[in-house]
C-alpha cells in the first residue's frame, strides 16, 4: 500500500511551490491538495497554471483534489456557501455544483486523477429524497469530471447520510457504477468502527484518508496520536494495527490503493507525519521498515 500526503496539514496557508518542495522532500510524491480557497485558490486560472507549472518540473501527477467545503476563504467562517451535493432546494445545488465545477477546473492546467466528494453536509440526516438530489448533482459532476480526466470518488463522512452503509445504499440505488470510494478512517471510527466501515466500503476503494480521533468527535489527529483512556467515557482512537493488516490485505500488495495522511492543519509537522507512516508500515508488512511513501 502506498502512503501519500494531504495538504489539509497545511491548509491555513496558501500552497505554494516552496511548500511542494517541501513536501517532496519529506518523501511525498503522492499528494492530495485540499481545496480551501485560502490554501488552493482554485477561482485564479494563472495560479493553478503555475501549481500545475511546479508538478510538470518535477514530473509529479497530483493524485487527487479534495472538493471545497465552502465556496469562501476562511472554512465558512466569513460566511458563504456551505457546498452540498444533496442540498433539497435546487439554487443551493446548483451554486454548490458550480463551485465544484470551478474546482474540477483546475485538472485543465494541472491534472489531476480524482476528486474526493462529501455526500451532504457534517451531520447530515438521512432522507431519501437526499439521495435524489445528490444523484441529480453527481451524475452532472460525473460528466463534467471525466471531460477532464477525472474519476470522483465519494467519502464517507460521519453522518447518517455520509455513512459506510449509507454510502453503499447510494451507489446501489443510483447504479453510478464508475464512482469509486475514498475510504475515511477517522469517520468511520465515529459511526460504527473503523475495521467495520472498511468491510463495507473495500470493494471499491480506490483511496483512502488516515487519521485519527478519540472516538467523540472529527479531530483529524495524527494517526497513533489518541490513545485508551484519553477520554471519561473510556473510549479510544483507532486500533490501528487491526485496520493496517486489513487494508493491506484488501489491497493484496497491488499498491493500487494510496492512503493520504489527511491531518488538521498545523497539528503535525512533515518529520512527525515521517514518523507516523513509518511505523504505519511496519504494521502493514509485520516489521519495523523504514519509511516508504511510494
């Protein structure tokens, strides 16, 4: 299994190519750029020239775009649209699948293979005529996405819509047979079990994020950072050991799924994510091997 990184680690700073250096040079060829407007501002044509300018130099192909959350800088704290695809009333959809589009834009300077998706909103309930709306948004942004070399891939999220099992229900309802899965660790510890949510969701993972959390809430840590009994209610980050071997397995050494380290911004540092992915896959081979990014 290879190891990439998420630029969420840096999203409260503008991407820039010194911070690609960096991040190359920490061992991360593989990288998903998550698509603040304060970190990749996606509305500029010339900057995403240049960023897609820095990965021909260096002959990297960005893996993959996370999809704005928000359709203003700041992670909707100065206001905004928060972006849905299952919005019920229809102007919230489109403003929300325009701001995508804008986003999926970028692959034409800089070309990307996927776009990870949320379905719906942070704690969203389940509806089924949810699931219309986002089938309605999805399918647009699927034929947008692939007249530009893009493949979306739908998250899990820790709500009653977003969850592994509601995921599946999706897929299986709307027959949308070439979306793939980008497997959420950290999300699924929260609605069922992180090894659970695997078992559901390994068919068609294509990706995956890595973090970690204690069990209450979406903190986005450094996997192996929250620990047993950290918490009064007893409950405990991820066992990651478990969930290594069991992606390891589900991707039978093929190295066909990447798993980015998706950490909040400014909680690590790129020596500590090193450190993390290093003993990450010492559990996935049964020794302590160096660190590998892929």
């Amino acid at each position: 299994m290879k190891y990439g990184l998420s630029t969420r680690l840096f999203a409260a700073e503008r991407l820039t190519s010194r911070l690609l250096d960096r991040i190359l040079e920490a061992g991360f060829s593989d990288i998903e750029v998550f698509a603040a407007r304060d970190h990749l501002d996606y509305h500029e044509p010339n900057y995403a020239r240049d960023m897609g300018q820095w990965f021909s130099d260096f002959n990297v192909q960005l893996h993959s775009l996370h999809a704005p959350l928000c359709s203003e800088p700041g992670f909707g704290r100065r206001g905004g649209l928060m972006i849905s695809v299952a919005y019920r009333e229809r102007r919230l959809r489109i403003d929300s699948m325009d701001e995508i589009k804008r986003a999926l834009e970028v692959a034409e300077r800089a070309p990307f293979r996927y776009l990870v998706l949320h379905l719906g909103l942070e704690g969203e309930e389940y509806a089924l005529d949810k699931f219309d709306a986002a089938f309605t948004s999805i399918e647009h942004l699927r034929i947008f996405a692939k007249e530009r070399g893009v493949k979306l891939l739908l998250e899990n999220t820790a709500s009653e819509l977003g969850n592994p099992v509601r995921l599946i229900e999706f897929l299986d309802y709307t027959r949308l047979d070439d979306v793939g899965i980008c497997f959420d660790a950290g999300h699924a510890h929260l609605t069922g079990g992180a090894s659970e949510g695997l078992q559901t969701l390994k068919d068609r993972m294509i990706t995956a994020h890595l973090h970690d959390n204690r069990g209450e809430k979406d903190e986005h840590l450094l996997p192996l950072a929250a620990l047993p009994g950290q918490t009064e209610s007893g409950k405990h980050g991820i066992k990651w050991p478990d969930l290594i071997a069991e992606m390891a397995r589900a991707d039978a050494g093929s190295d066909k799924c990447c798993a980015f380290i998706e950490v909040q911004y400014e909680q690590a540092s790129l020596s500590e994510v090193r450190n993390a992915v290093s003993r990450l896959h010492g559990m996935e081979t049964g020794d302590r091997a160096e660190f590998s990014a892929g």
